[in-house]
C-alpha cells in the first residue's frame, strides 16, 4: 500500500437511489415505504421553473412530516449556474437541515463547485448549531466535470459519493444517442472474415469508459461510486444488465427513476447467497493458515491470500450490511 492512506467517506447502504420529485408529493409516502436505500427529493430537472418555490416547501414539509424510517434522505439542488441554487440550499437547510443526510450537486464541473457548497452548507450549520453533518454527492455529468473528475473526488470531506448523469453527460459530449443509458446499436465491432467470408457484430458498452473512470476517481478518494439513471423503465432486463456492468466495474448501487426499479437494485448490487458464503469460507480459511503461520492456502483448488481476505470482507461486510 501507498504511504498516503485513503479515508472512506461515510458507510451508508447505495444499492438503489430512488429520485422523487419535489413538486410530486403525493409520491412521499410510497417511496418512504419503499425499499430503496437512499431518496434523493429533487428540485431540479424534474421540477419545472415555476414550482421550484413550491418544491423547496414541499421538501421542508416531508422532511419533518414524513416517516423515512431509516432511509438516508438527500436533495438534489439546481446547478450553480442558476439562480435557484442558493435557495435551495439556504431554504432547505435551514429549516430542515437536521432531518437531511445529503445534498446532490447535478453537473458538478470543478472542485470550486464542491468548495462553494460546502462553503454554504458550513456557515448554515454553524449559525443554525446543527451537530450533524451534511454530507455530499457530486453528479458528473458533463465532459468538463469528466475532465476535473480528479480533482473534484478531492475537493471536499463532506463528499460521500460520485454519481454518473449519463443522459446529461451524452448532450454535453455530443454522443449521437437520445436514450438516458443502456447500449447503442451503432457502437460495437465487427469480426474480421471467418473463412467462409462471414463476419459478426458485436455490440459495446458506449458508458464504460465514463463509469470506468468515475469508479477509478471514487476509489481512489474513499467515495461511493453509483451508476445513474436507465431511461427505459419499462425494460426490466436492460436496466439489469446495464446495472451488472456497474457492479463489475466497482459501483455500489444505481438510480431508480421508477419503483420498479428498486427491487432491480437491490437485487443486482447485492452479493448472492452463494458469494457470501464463499467468502465467509475464505476467511475462516484464511484465519486458519494464520493461525497456522501460513500467508496463503489452497481452498477448492484455488490459491486464497491476503488480498483474497479483502476481497472476501467487501462481501461479508456488504452482507451484514443489508442483514442477509
């Protein structure tokens, strides 16, 4: 390991991330029964320019009123380069920063973004005399937060998380596509020639490079790294399996722009019956060889270590997380 250590952000289940529209209160209750892990109320894309007044008191309002259970509740302001964002912070806090864990900040472009808001959301606290602290989620969704990715990770010990806004992200690099996630027949290769002249296509993943890199920057800094929204939530089977691709990239959860993504989710971004009781062989193995003055074993034909005992806690620990 590098002499310079990692702090890890925050440990919170993200399996799934359910957005919920402030100016929609009526879906309040639904998704506070939900099994979604975190809400995020949204002031922004999906609120319309003249209900953003009413979305931010509809927000105070559940916040109080509204029994969360133990969801963690964020809301995602408008972007700093509107005039709503400092209302919907300021408003937002102030009367109910004690019942929120998170603030989501879309289209985050620099580490001063990051900076600005925490700047704002620390002066509030300390004249409200808040104890908890607020903590951070930072969208990337644009080729210019894309190239300050780096940077941004870094900008600030409230962030806990980075997310992919892949439909965003695709308007701001001019990717030839109108779909909100999911593949592109369009992107893919085709084989050279088999010897009977017959070529195939085969299909990519247009997303992987962002997602990749989101993950790499995440890591790197000890936040959670989640996959965005799919579109389509009418096709079960392609959130899926874009939401696997996710998982096997690193990232911990994805939105659901929908309630019957939820489920989606949590059954994607959780370890299966089988792994964790790999894993928990894996330890006890591991504990054994120790104990044994071993630092490596062979367990069902396979050479296990000390990066195997990382490995394995990744998985038993997101297991009693979630209380499997």
């Amino acid at each position: 390991m590098s002499f310079q250590t990692v702090s890890q952000a925050k440990a919170r289940l993200n399996r799934c991330e359910l957005a919920v529209p402030g100016s929609s209160p009526k879906f309040f209750e639904k998704a506070a029964k939900s099994e979604a892990d975190i809400i995020f109320l949204d002031l922004e894309d999906a609120v319309a320019p003249d209900q953003k007044a009413q979305a931010r008191a509809n927000i105070v309002q559940a916040l109080h009123d509204v029994d969360w259970g133990s969801k963690s509740m964020a809301v995602r302001i408008n972007g700093l380069d509107t005039h709503y964002m400092y209302r919907d912070v300021v408003d937002v806090v102030e009367q109910a920063g004690d019942k929120l864990d998170l603030i989501m900040i879309p289209k985050a472009g620099t580490a001063a973004d990051i900076y600005a808001v925490d700047m704002l959301l620390t002066q509030i606290e300390t004249a409200k005399g808040f104890t908890k602290r607020i903590g951070l989620e930072a969208i990337i969704e644009t080729a210019l937060g894309m190239q300050n990715i780096e940077q941004i990770a870094a900008a600030s010990p409230r962030l806990e998380s980075l997310h992919f806004g892949v439909a965003d992200y695709a308007a701001s690099t001019r990717a030839r596509t109108v779909n909100i996630g999911g593949p592109n027949p369009d992107y893919g290769v085709l084989s050279d020639p088999d010897g009977d002249g017959n070529r195939q296509f085969y299909w990519g993943d247009m997303w992987h490079y962002a997602i990749n890199r989101m993950v790499i920057a995440a890591r790197a800094n000890g936040l959670r790294p989640i996959d965005g929204p799919f579109g389509d939530f009418s096709d079960p089977e392609g959130y899926k399996a874009q939401a696997r691709r996710a998982a096997i990239l690193g990232c911990e959860g994805k939105w659901a722009i929908h309630p019957s993504q939820i489920a989606l989710a949590n059954e994607v971004f959780a370890p299966s019956a089988d792994e964790v009781a790999k894993a928990r062989a894996i330890l006890k193995a591991m504990e054994d060889a120790q104990a044994a003055g071993q630092g490596a074993v062979a367990l069902d034909g396979k050479l296990i270590d000390n990066a195997s005992i990382k490995q394995a806690r990744v998985i038993v620990d997101q297991a009693e997380a979630i209380g499997m």
